[in-house]
C-alpha cells in the first residue's frame, strides 16, 4: 500500500489493482470449471422433414352475418331469428375446419345486438370471430 508522507497535497496517481485481479481469478477459475462441462455432447432424436409436403387446406367461406339498425339479424341475404341464428351457428362450431364469423353492424345499431351476437357465437363454441367494417356505412 502506498502511504503519503504528509507533504504532497495533490490526489494521488496509482491505481489499486488488488480487486481487478481478485475479480480476474475468480473469473478464470469458474470459465476453467464451465467450459468442461459444455463440451459434452447430448443425443437428441430430431424429426425428419417429410418428403411430401401435406396439401395446403383450403380454409371454408366465412359467415357473413349483419345486424341492421332496425335489430334485424341477416345471415348472408337472408334474414333469421336469434334462435336460427344460435342452431347455425352450433352447426357451423362442429366443423372442422371451423369457419369465421365475420359481423358486419350498422353504426346505428344498438351494441346490445351486437354484443348479443358475440355472446351467442361464444356459447355456441365458435373461436373465430372478426368485425366488417365498410367507409360508407
């Protein structure tokens, strides 16, 4: 250690490098340890890439559904009730692949109906649900 004697007041110049190579020993003893370890090879059983790639699916027509300012329900062109509405969209659940909702709501429409219609599409187990929107409308 480097004391003064009392007659120099300036800072004092040299660095303690005690720590750093306290701190670079223990760090080249734990790298010594590790790196060991991580040459060691292990067996793993990747899957193969098939030669054939399987058909691309062809995903079903969408169900284009609309609810009107009047709170009229219109599947495609054809107006249904909320029971009909629910028994289709039950069927339309089972399918495999399983078919987009996609609602369509007039901006007058009350949001009652629509969230009626969200609900009815989650209870009968649809997972697929999308909102339409149009400029105009």
């Amino acid at each position: 250690m480097a004391f003064s004697t009392g007659g120099g007041s300036g800072p004092m110049a040299d660095i303690n490098v005690t720590p750093l190579v306290d701190v670079m020993l223990v760090l080249l003893i734990i790298f010594m340890i590790t790196v060991p370890m991580l040459s060691h090879k292990i067996k793993i059983d990747l899957p193969q890439p098939s030669t054939t790639p399987p058909p691309p699916i062809q995903p079903p027509e969408p169900l284009a559904l609309s609810v009107r300012a009047t709170g009229q329900y219109f599947l495609g062109d054809e107006p249904v009730t909320e029971e009909a509405l629910q028994a289709q969209l039950r069927v339309a659940a089972q399918k495999d692949p399983q078919p987009e909702l996609d609602i369509r709501a007039d901006k007058t429409a009350k949001y009652q109906w629509v969230a009626t219609v969200m609900a009815d599409a989650k209870n009968a187990g649809m997972t697929k649900i999308g909102f339409v929107s149009s400029q105009g409308q």
